[in-house]
C-alpha cells in the first residue's frame, strides 16, 4: 500500500502536526500516568510480546504502536514550547524495546519510581543481555541498598573488565552512605556526561580490590 501524503508528512520532522492544545493536552495526561515511570515497568514490557496491549478505561492499543506514535510526536521540532509533554514523551521512548546492558537500563531508568531502591537493581536482572548471563546475582531483601549496590558494582565491572560505571557516579548527597566513587542509583541523574566514550586505557583489563 502506498504511502499517503499524510503518512509521509508524519515521517517528516520538518512538518508539524496540525494538532491543536487541547489534543496535546490529552496526551499529556495520557502519559502522564504512573505506570509509565513504575521501574517494575522496564520488566513487564520490555519482556512482553508483539501482542501486548496498553489499557486505559475502555480503549486499547497495541504497545509498538503507541511506541511508533509517541516517537514520532518526539522528533517533531514544533513542540519545543511544550516541555511538559517533552519530557514524558522522553521518557516513554526509553521504555521502546531495545538491547541494552544491565548498567546502562539501570543508569537510564534513575529518575523511574519504586517503594524499594534495591528494586533498581532486582527488576533488572531478567533483562541482562546474553553476554551478561555470567553476571549471577540474586534478590535477596535482607540485604541493605548498600550491599545491592556494591553486588552489581563488582558484578559489572568484573564481567566487562573495565571502570565505565564510575561515569554514573553523581555529585552531591548520597542516600546510601556510600562512598563518592560509588554509584548511588537511588538518586536521579543531575549531571550529563560531556562524553559518551571513554577509551583513555585502551583494551587494558581493569585490576581493583
């Protein structure tokens, strides 16, 4: 089937949507939700299939493609004044089913909403990569954060012989009385990396106690 002239202006960033305030307004409010930024989200949709549906009231839509639409209203530069339904259609595009490694979905998913900071790590470990399965860690709730924590530290940088997770290291208090090299995933990010890659000592392996 043909692509329409309205389909191909939805591709185009350059043109705008001809949707008015009060539609934007909607979807605001629709991703709004909380379930959206529930870190036990991460799990539930990034393992489901091409079938799953998201539900509000009596309407549903397949999850890719509300995926597809939300990323598309993203790239479109004409909603810069609306930065409210910016920042919830950033955060929806971070749910879109891709690879990634554990470090990097756990980084990402800081400014997400648990009742239990050690679930920043725990809904995460069925998501590890395939060449993450040698990372063994398991839930265990006697544990303090802290401890979780520093498991996945040593885990991470153990199994990829490098420091990389030092870059999500934050300035500033440390809800977990760790030390400031340590990454305190409780707290949000406050700070964006200059850059993105970091290869200072090569393919040395990195050595720690």
């Amino acid at each position: 089937i043909p692509a329409s002239p309205e389909d191909l202006d939805l591709a185009d960033n350059r043109v705008a949507l001809t949707y008015d305030k009060n539609t934007l307004d909607v979807m605001y409010h629709l991703l709004n939700r909380t379930w959206f930024e529930r870190i036990w989200a991460q799990q539930e949709i990034r393992l489901a299939n091409e079938a799953a549906l998201v539900l509000c009231g009596s309407d549903s839509i397949l999850w890719q493609h509300l995926c597809a639409a939300v990323y598309t209203i993203r790239l479109k530069t004409y909603l810069q004044g609306h930065q409210l339904l910016l920042q919830r259609l950033d955060l929806v595009c971070r749910l879109r089913k891709q690879t990634y490694g554990l470090g990097y979905l756990i980084q990402e998913a800081r400014s997400f909403k648990c009742s239990d900071a050690r679930d920043r790590v725990y809904a995460f470990l069925s998501l590890a990569s395939e060449v993450e399965l040698g990372i063994k860690i398991r839930q265990n709730y006697e544990k303090e954060v802290i401890e979780v924590y520093q498991e996945l530290f040593f885990a991470l940088t153990s199994h990829a012989g490098h420091l990389d997770v030092l870059t999500q290291c934050e300035l500033g208090e440390n809800e977990t009385d760790a030390p400031s090299w340590f990454p305190d995933w409780s707290i949000p990010t406050k700070t964006t990396k200059i850059l993105s890659d970091y290869f200072a000592s090569g393919y040395s392996t990195a050595r720690f106690q």
